[in-house]
C-alpha cells in the first residue's frame, strides 16, 4: 500500500460552508446593477469554477451584458467585505485538521476563489493548514480543473503526486485530481449531490468526517 502524505482540500463546500455570504455576495452586486436576485439554490449549483464563471451564470446574458465587468468587479469588492459574516467550517473539519495534523500529514488548500480570499479564509478558519493557493490565472496559472494549481502546491510543498490526496466536493474536483493524476475523495456535504459526482466519475465517497480520516488512512490500495 501506497500511504499519502500530503492532503489536498478544496476550500467552499469541503472545508467551509461559504454558501450564503456567496449568495449574499452575488446579490449585493446584482442590486447595484438593477439586475435580479438569485436563490441560494441558483448560487450553490454556479459555485466550483471561479468568480468569473459564477457571475457570467449570474448576470444575465453573462459576458455579453455591458455592465459584466463592473458587476463581476462590485462582487469582488463587496465579497470581500462579507467573507466571514455567515461562513463558517462544517461541523468536525477542525478537529479532523487537528487530527491529521498530529499525524504528520502534509496540509494545502487549492481553490478556485480568488487568491486573496483563499489566504484570508484559510489563515482564520484554519491555522492547521500553512499552504493555500486561490485563483491566479493572471500569473499564468490555469485555475481548476486544469492541474496548474495542484502542481504548483505539490511543488510548494515538495511531495510527488504519488503521495498526494485531493479531497472535494465538486464534479471540478474530479476532474482536477484526474487531471493531475492524482487520487480523489468526493466528500457528499458539500455543494453538489452525489449523483452529479457519480457522473463525473468519482468513486471514493465520505459521508461523514471518520470516513474521510478512514479514506485518507488508507492510502491508494482501497478495496
């Protein structure tokens, strides 16, 4: 068997449940711009590949609308300000983080948020985990589900990708630890059903915190 060292996470809907300041984010901006509010539900299925995409699905006609730009800009700055009004972990990823912490496993957060964000969240939310890394298409950077970003961490890190574990939440999950050549943990909290993850092609599920620490312990040879 094959142990990992080096654990990878996704940041919204693995670790954090950021779903309504996301929501909340996106309407601020929309209203600024006279444009109608969203559901959460609408906001939970645009979440997982950046900003960018979130509000071309948000904003209507997405990039063709004139006013895109400044919308997409609006929610930047007024995110920004809401992060962590609503945000918080799910319940047991702390104490999971502290355990695997304690066992010596590496510790990153890969997500497609913004950079900024993602260091901001990370450092409060989880001093268990010294590596973070956001969106940073502007450095050249693919974001997910392109491996870019995952390579980058393992490089940060110094760890192969034989050691390495990704765990999320999202059919982008899957494709990004395909596509790094890495294993992939779907975990069934978070924004997507499990169907949708079946479909793109996950096959190892936790349902609940002892069955990701289950998973991860266990390495590649699962049966």
């Amino acid at each position: 068997m094959t142990a990992y060292t080096t654990v990878i996470f996704d940041l919204d809907g693995t670790l954090l449940d950021t779903l309504a300041d996301l929501a909340d984010g996106v309407n601020i901006a929309l209203a600024a711009y006279h444009m109608p509010p969203k559901t959460i539900e609408e906001v939970r299925l645009a979440v997982g590949n950046g900003v960018v995409r979130l509000m071309e699905k948000m904003v209507p006609d997405g990039k063709d609308n004139e006013l895109f730009e400044a919308c997409l800009d609006t929610f930047r700055t007024e995110y920004a300000k809401i992060s962590r009004n609503k945000t918080k972990p799910y319940d047991g990823i702390p104490a999971l983080l502290d355990t695997l912490a304690a066992k010596g496993y590496h510790l990153a957060v890969v997500s497609n948020k913004f950079h900024d964000a993602v260091v901001d969240l990370v450092k409060s939310y989880f001093p268990q985990i010294p590596h973070a890394a956001g969106e940073r298409e502007s450095c050249g950077i693919r974001k997910k589900p392109a491996p870019d970003t995952v390579f980058a961490m393992m490089r940060e890190i110094g760890v192969p990708a034989e050691e390495c574990v990704y765990v999320g939440d999202s059919e982008v999950d899957v494709l990004t630890a395909k596509n790094a050549g890495i294993d992939c943990i779907s975990v069934t909290w978070g924004f997507r059903e499990k169907d949708v993850l079946l479909e793109s092609g996950a096959s190892v599920f936790a349902d609940t915190m002892d069955e990701l620490l289950a998973a991860i312990g266990h390495g590649k040879d699962r049966a």
